[in-house]
C-alpha cells in the first residue's frame, strides 16, 4: 500500500511540474494564500531532527530509504514517526509499505516549489 501524500493544488500548475504557485521571493510579495503554502512548507524543515531525517532520506541511495536505516538520530523510535508524518503532510515526503518496513522517498516536486521560492533571493545577497 503506498501513502503519497499530494502536495496543495496551490502548490501545482502545468498538471504537476515542478512550478511553484509562489514566485521567487524578490520577484514580487507573496499573497497570502501563497505565504501560507511556503510557510507550511518551510515549517516542516525548522525542526533539527526533521531536517536530518529528510537529509538523510535524500541523500540515501536512489533517493530513497527504509525507516530502519535512517532512525539514528538521536530520539526514540516514536519520535522518529512523529517526524516523519509531519514531513509526509507537508508533502516533502512520501512513503509506502513494504512488508514490515516503510520506505520514503523525498518529492522532488516539492523541494523544487521550495528551492524556486528561494532562487532569486539568494542571487542578491
């Protein structure tokens, strides 16, 4: 059984490319449905420990990793659940059942919404 959580349609254009519904963040100022996207989004990933197990998940071979590879960082296995479904609904995640394992895999969809957002501000420091 696979658990895809779907990114917000507010998030989508084009049938599901990798176009964010919010433009970069010095092209113009966010409306505030798309600053309530991004925020989610961003919100999700100001967690340490969230932040590792994403980096971890993406980083791990074909981009993809078993929960039992990746729960060593530091807090119980409960904890770990508890992070991973919060990376799944906010979309940066997705995961499926195999057997007794859950494997995840980071959305490419949806760190490039986030990497869009962020590109032309980074160009200007």
């Amino acid at each position: 059984m696979t658990r895809m959580k779907a990114l917000p349609t507010a998030l989508l254009v084009d049938g599901g490319t990798a176009e964010a519904c919010c433009p970069p963040l010095s092209e113009r100022p966010l409306s505030s449905e798309e600053a309530e996207v991004a925020a989610r989004l961003f919100k999700a990933l100001g967690d340490p420990i969230r932040l590792r197990l994403l980096s971890a998940v993406a980083s791990h071979k074909d981009g993809e990793a078993c929960v039992c590879d990746i729960s060593d960082v530091g807090v119980s296995q409960p904890t770990v659940s508890h992070h991973l479904r919060k990376l799944r609904e906010a979309g940066l995640l997705s995961s499926e059942r195999r057997g007794t394992w859950i494997y995840y895999r980071a959305d490419p969809v949806t760190l490039a919404a986030m990497e869009r957002i962020l590109s032309a501000a980074s160009g200007r420091v």
